[in-house]
C-alpha cells in the first residue's frame, strides 16, 4: 500500500494486486478492500487531530460495488468531520480503469497519547514520504518543519 497523495482532509491510497489479494475464486479478498478503506479514512483525518493525539477505527462501513481480480485498487479519501471524540472520513475506491468498486465511510475516535510503536516523537508536521512530489504539506501551529517517515502498511 501506498500513499501517492496526501493533503488537508484528503489522501490517495494505492494497491498493486497479488495473487496474495485473492480469496479462492480469484477476487480481491473483501478484507483487502476494507483495510486500503480504512487507511485511506484514516489518513484524511490524522493530519487534523492535534499533536499527541492518535486515532483508533471504532466502526467501518463498506459497500461492496464490483468485484475485480487483477490491476490496482485506488482509493480516494475525504474527511467529512473531526470532533472532538471522534472523525469521520469518505473513501471510493476505484480500478485501474477507473471503474468505482467500493464506497464506505470509516468512524475513528480520537485517542490522547496514543502513539505509533516506535515513532513516540512523530507529529503530523514529521510527515515526509519517499514520493516527495505527491505529498502537498500542510501549515500545522506550532511546526518547527518537515522530517522523514517511510509509510508502508502491509496487505
């Protein structure tokens, strides 16, 4: 997985499929497509919670649009809300041509010091990733700048 974009209230997210994707009548296994929808709500919202504040999903809702069996999962994230306990995000995932496979929203709640294993010291400002090109950085109060992180997430 990975982030080819990411902006304030927005990300994208993509999957290059494997025969690892596939359940045993050769679609994309359901839980891949829940998990891109999940990190790619996740995403849109983590660069709007305050520093020292972490995210956790509490209920995910995907509809299912077309299955599909080879090529790339894109999925297209927006942040519909950030409150107080919990967030909100919007997430259509697309083939490679195009064609809308999924659609579901994701509800996190917001976690104080709930850190990244690891990463106990990343802010959202840390947020630089190898595709420096794709990334639009966003102004965070309090930013004293940008240092590196190597987003991968396993399928």
């Amino acid at each position: 997985m990975k982030i080819k974009n990411l902006e304030w209230g927005s990300a994208v997210l993509e999957v290059d499929l494997e025969e690892k994707h596939l359940q045993p009548f050769g679609y994309v296994h359901g839980g891949v497509i829940a998990s891109v929808m999940d990190a790619a709500a996740f995403w849109t919202v983590f660069l709007q919670v305050k520093d020292g504040m972490g995210l956790t999903t509490v209920k995910i809702k995907v509809n299912y649009l077309a299955p599909v069996q080879k090529g790339r999962l894109v999925a297209n994230g927006r942040c519909i809300k950030v409150g107080k306990p919990l967030a909100l995000g919007d997430v259509f995932i697309n083939g490679t041509e195009g064609n809308l496979l999924a659609h579901g929203t994701a509800t996190m709640m917001i976690v104080p010091g709930l850190k990244v294993e690891g990463q106990e010291n990343l802010t959202q400002a840390d947020l630089i990733f190898s595709d420096k090109s794709s990334i639009r950085a966003c102004p965070i109060s309090g930013s004293s700048g940008l240092r590196s992180l190597q987003s991968t997430w396993p399928t």
